[in-house]
C-alpha cells in the first residue's frame, strides 16, 4: 500500500465497533494511519469525547461500508 492511499483515510469519519460489527459502536475521526507487519492500523479520535487510540481496520467502518439492518417490506 503506498503512502498516497494510506493518506487517503485521514480525517475520515466513520463508526469504531469495539466489539465487532454487532455490537454497539461510536463515530470516530482517523487522525493517522500505520501499516505494522502487513495489518493496517487507525489512530481514532472520537467525534463526542476526548482520548486517540490505535485500533484495527476492520473494526471501524465508513458510511458506506456499515452493516445495514435487514428491513422488510411490511405490505
């Protein structure tokens, strides 16, 4: 991955689920980006709150990769 699409994520908004994708999760800001032993890395900051923390990529998901709750048409 090069630096350009590693900065590609910054100061991007999207949701941290601590807990994995089901479990409840909070919107966060990315305030820096790290590549470690081929795992990519977010430094998050929350949008509501104080504190930065490094977590997983694939614990934080942007708007259009969230989980969607299956809706069905009722009619």
């Amino acid at each position: 991955m090069t630096v350009a699409e590693l900065a590609k994520n910054l100061g991007k908004v999207g949701t941290y689920y601590p807990n994995g994708s089901n479990g409840p999760g909070f919107e966060v800001t990315v305030r820096d980006v790290r590549q470690v032993f081929g795992r990519l890395d977010f430094e998050v900051e929350p949008v509501a709150g104080r504190g930065r923390s490094w977590v997983g990529e694939s614990s934080v998901k942007f708007p259009d990769e969230r989980p969607r709750l299956a809706v069905s048409d009722p009619f």
